[in-house]
C-alpha cells in the first residue's frame, strides 16, 4: 500500500472545508426549518463526533 503524499492530505481538507462553509451558509438554515429538536439533536452530535475523529486522527498522524 502506498502512502499517500502529504499535500494530497491538505488539498482534501481544504476541499472538505469549503464544502463544509457552503453548508454552513446554505444548507443548515433549511435544515433548521425541517428537522425537529431531536434529529437537530443528533445531527449535531454526529458532525461533532466526525470532527472529532478527524482531530484526533489528524494529530496522531502528526505526532506518529
């Protein structure tokens, strides 16, 4: 398997983060009118829980 370089790694996360500002700005105000309490709730938790992942495996792969 070969190891993906390291600029391939930012370009995605520069991708995901524009992509991730768009949503911010459009889709979450339709979001907003359409879900209930609840599934805002878990939506929620959700994007923090794959924020979080990406920190953490983010800062292990800087400092292994």
């Amino acid at each position: 398997m070969s190891k993906i370089p390291f600029w391939v790694w930012v370009v995605g996360f520069v991708i995901l983060g524009c992509a991730f500002e768009y949503f911010w700005m459009t889709g979450f105000g339709r979001l907003d009118k359409t879900l209930t309490r609840k599934q805002k709730a878990i939506t929620g938790v959700v994007l923090l829980c794959i924020a979080a992942a990406a920190l953490s495996y983010g800062l292990f792969r800087v400092y292994h």
